[in-house]
C-alpha cells in the first residue's frame, strides 16, 4: 500500500519571504523522506489553495492524504478554518480519505530549533546566565494557544537563561518592546529576541522592529526550514498515520 500524501497547510502571506519559506521547508523534508509525495495548500493570499490541492490529488488517483496544519499552537485557524476546508472537501471527494494531523507545538523540536537560530545570532551557552530571553510569538486570543506560549517560556527559563518574558506581535500584551524594555528595567545586562514563528512576514516584521526599538541586543532568525523543523512534520504525519492504524484496528 503507498503512503498518503502529505498536505503542508501554511496560512499564507501577501509577503513573498513566506510563500518561499514554506515550500523551502517542504523540500526539506522531501529530501529527508525521499519517496514521500509531499504537496503545499496555502489559506489565502497564496496559490494553490488547499481546495485545488485536494481536487488534483483526487484526480490523479490519490486515496489518502495526511493534512498538518503549519502552525504552532491550536488556536483559530487549527479549531476552525482548516476542519471547515477538509470537510468540504471530503464533501466534494469522497473517494479521497483526508485526516487531520496535530500542530506542530509545543515538542522540544521547536525548542531545538530556536536554540539554532538563537546561536546563529551569537548567543554562546556561556552567555545565557547573563542574558533575558524575549520569546516573540505571533499571538492569539485562544486561551489554550497563549497557554502554550506560557509553558514553553516557563521551560525555557530552566535551561540557564537569567530571564525569560514572553511577548506577543498581535492580539495581546506584551508587545516585543515592552518586554525588551521591562527586562531592562530588571536589571538585565543583554537581551535576546527569539521569533517564535515559522516564516517570514508582517507579524515577524513587527517583532523585528520592536526588538530594534527597544535596543535588543540579538534578534534571531525566524524558524524557517530548519532540519529540526523538517523531522518535527514527520513525526507528526507518522503520528496521524499511527492514530488511524489504532482507530481501525480498536
């Protein structure tokens, strides 16, 4: 039996930098999984939309696909919009069998892969003791979403940073310069900003400005196709895959 199709779903951007992001993502993992067909639908604002995606795979013969959203906490868009899309979908296809994989987060993959863009940026382990973290997400109103955003600011804090803030680009406060600043004001010699978010764009661009606003000392990179990133939708499509062998064994 062939494997199902793995179906990317990134939200989408009017801003090129994430369009081209997520497909040098995907071949990522194209590459660390050859022999896996793996197809891009976006939400809006880029082509091709999940609906096309769908309906070309159904007409070229597929009979499975794993659909993981490329987002990193639940919140509206993994609750609502992308069940709401599969569901008409398999409305309209119904020779085609579409399962919805998790989100990406929270997995220590993720935190794995800030530490990479955090060294890129500079930061030694030797410097952590003396340097506040600003954990940059793209925020949500989704209780469960700003939880998450919590936690991992939490366990980060216990691998050696002197301070930890989380800190929100929309939707809720702190902003990125307020967190930078409040750091500051406790003292905090040097001050990292860690965007937690996946590609590029006018959220990212915020956090960006914010961290230069309030004078950060290191601004890192966006997740983007890190290796960490790659094997972390893996997992989650083998995930999905081992869910539904247990659902129709039970």
């Amino acid at each position: 039996m062939s494997r199902p199709t793995l179906l990317v779903i990134a939200h989408g951007s009017r801003d090129p930098r994430h369009a081209a992001t997520v497909h040098a993502l995907t071949q990522r993992v194209r590459a660390e999984r050859p022999g896996l067909r793996v197809e891009t639908g976006f939400l809006e604002f880029n082509a091709p939309s999940v609906p096309r995606v769908l309906e070309r795979l159904a007409a070229e013969g597929a009979d499975e696909v794993v659909a993981l959203p490329l987002l990193l906490t639940r919140a509206f868009h993994a609750k609502t919009d992308i069940p709401s899309v599969l569901r008409e979908a398999r409305a309209r296809l119904p020779r085609l069998h579409i399962r919805q994989a998790d989100v990406l987060g929270p997995s220590p993959l993720l935190n794995a892969t800030l530490g990479r863009r955090l060294r890129e940026a500079g930061i030694r382990p030797g410097d952590l003791s003396r340097t506040g973290l600003v954990l940059a997400s793209a925020g949500s109103t989704d209780p469960e979403a700003i939880a998450v955003i919590a936690e991992i600011a939490r366990e980060l804090r216990h691998t050696g940073w002197c301070a930890v803030r989380p800190a929100f680009a929309s939707a809720l406060l702190p902003r990125t310069e307020d967190a930078v600043r409040a750091l500051r004001a406790e003292g905090v010699a040097r001050v990292a900003v860690a965007p937690y978010v996946i590609a590029p764009g006018r959220l990212p661009d915020r956090i960006a400005a914010g961290a230069e606003a309030a004078g950060a000392d290191v601004l890192a990179d966006v997740l983007g196709p890190a290796p960490e990133l790659a094997r972390l939708l893996l997992d989650r499509y083998d995930e999905a895959r081992v869910r539904e062998r247990a659902s129709l064994s039970a």
